[in-house]
C-alpha cells in the first residue's frame, strides 16, 4: 500500500492539494467498513490528484476519507454516525477507541508534516496561494434521477468563507475571472462564489495559520466530468479542466506579487 499522501515539494508560492482523492484503506478499517466500495468511491473526490500538476508543490492524500477526513475538524474527522455522511451506514460496529486513535494520530502528522512545507513556503516567498482541490455530487436522487438544480449547483463553487476577503480580493476576483473567461471546449464554466460551499476545514486551518500570508480556494467541481454512480471518466472534460486551472496561474502570481507590493510600501 502506498503511504497516507505524498508531497512534491517545489519551488515558487504556488500549491496544489487534493486531500479527498483518496480510495485506499488500511486493513483494520476495511474489515469494519460497511459501506460497500463504490459508494465509499461515490463520495470520494476521485481524478482530482491529476489536477494538482498546476502548481510546483503538490499534495495527495492516498487515503479514504471514510478512514480519515482531512478536511473536517479532529474532532470530527472519522465518521462516526450516518448523520456524518450523508446518511450511510458507514460500521458494521462502533469502531474501537484504539482504531480512531490511530486515524487521528495520521491527521496529526499530516497538519504537521504541511505545516511544516507552508512554512518553508512562507519563509522563502512571503506568501502563497493553495489551490484546494475538490469535486461534488449533484446527482443524488440516482442514476436515473433528475440533477440538481444548476442555480444551486455551479459547475465550479469558490469557497472563501474563512478568509480575510478583503485582503485578498485582488487575487480572488482575477482567479474568478480568468477561470470565467477560459475558453472550455467552446464555452464558458459557470464559477461563483459561496454558492454550494464556502470552504471545509483545510482551507480555515490555513488562513488562521497563516494570516495574510496564506490564502487557499477551496475550488469544488460539480461532477459534470464524470458520471458519479460508475465513476466513468469523460477523459476530455477532465484535461480540459487541467489546462482551465493553469490558465489562472499567471494571474494568481501577479496578483500575488501585487499585494507584496502593496503591503510592503
């Protein structure tokens, strides 16, 4: 088995995460999981990994977020009850206190092993930007049933609720408009703000970490480049968001390098 994530650790203030791509389990929680494996897969973020080659720095979580959810408060990062996702059946028994422990000694050494790599970055740059990669559902009433409605559900949701907004609105406002302008296959994506989402904990822990220093949007993509019941791949869509990602680089880091000048003057 792979381990719990992997970093690539590169150069510049750019970042890229996708802390919910993960499938795998280790064997103990495998062996008390009820939910069967394409519904775990159905609420995991899968192919986001591959969008993280937009940035130097790059950080993949290998494994479920049914085992640890690195995006939700300790306290709440392993589900424990069906009201903690989505209303499945998630044990076939409570798990034992030495199971969750163990998960939760991961998320510790996760925070910490990031911790560490953004304040390397801040250290070297100033400041930088995590791209927080994630993807959601809008076709829960089935295969079959009807999507969710569009005015709900945007194709791309920006999540800044805990940011200092003002701060950054230069940067935020250029990454909407790039992403708006991209040329997708011959239209335009749909990306608003606050919409469906306003960031999970990942997002929080940076900007409480790192005042003025970090800023992470929390990017989801509405699963409109896949089927999300067979986890069938429309291979073209996903590239296409690839390359819609590395068309708000430039702006970011000039918009980036503005508030450097701004702040320091």
């Amino acid at each position: 088995m792979r381990p719990r994530w992997s970093i690539v650790s590169g150069s510049g203030p750019l970042v890229a995460t996708a802390i919910h791509d993960g499938h795998e389990l280790r064997n103990e929680v495998a062996e008390l999981l009820a939910l069967p494996e394409k519904d775990r897969l159905r609420e995991e973020d899968p192919f986001t990994g591959a969008w993280t080659q937009v940035a130097p720095t790059q950080i993949i979580a290998h494994r479920s977020r049914f085992e640890l959810d690195l995006n939700r408060p300790r306290p709440k990062a392993v589900y424990r009850r069906p009201e903690d996702a989505w209303g499945l059946q998630i044990w076939k028994q409570e798990p034992p206190a030495t199971l969750v422990e163990r998960s939760l000694a991961a998320y510790d050494e996760f925070y910490h092993e990031v911790g560490q790599l953004l304040s390397r970055i801040q250290g070297g740059c100033g400041r930088f930007v995590v791209l927080d990669l994630h993807t959601y559902n809008h076709r829960r009433e089935g295969p079959e049933g009807a999507a969710a409605d569009p005015e709900k559900n945007p194709e791309v949701n920006l999540g800044t609720g805990s940011m200092d907004r003002n701060f950054w609105a230069p940067l935020v406002d250029r990454f909407i408009r790039d992403l708006r302008s991209f040329d997708f296959l011959g239209r335009h994506l749909d990306v608003r703000e606050n919409v469906k989402f306003q960031g999970g904990h990942f997002a929080s822990w940076v900007h409480t970490t790192y005042p003025r220093a970090g800023c992470d949007l929390a990017i989801e993509f509405k699963k409109f480049f896949m089927n999300e019941w067979t986890g069938e791949l429309d291979a073209e869509q996903h590239q296409a968001i690839l390359r819609a990602l590395q068309s708000t680089v430039p702006g970011i880091l000039e918009e980036l390098a503005n508030i450097g000048r701004a702040t320091s003057g």
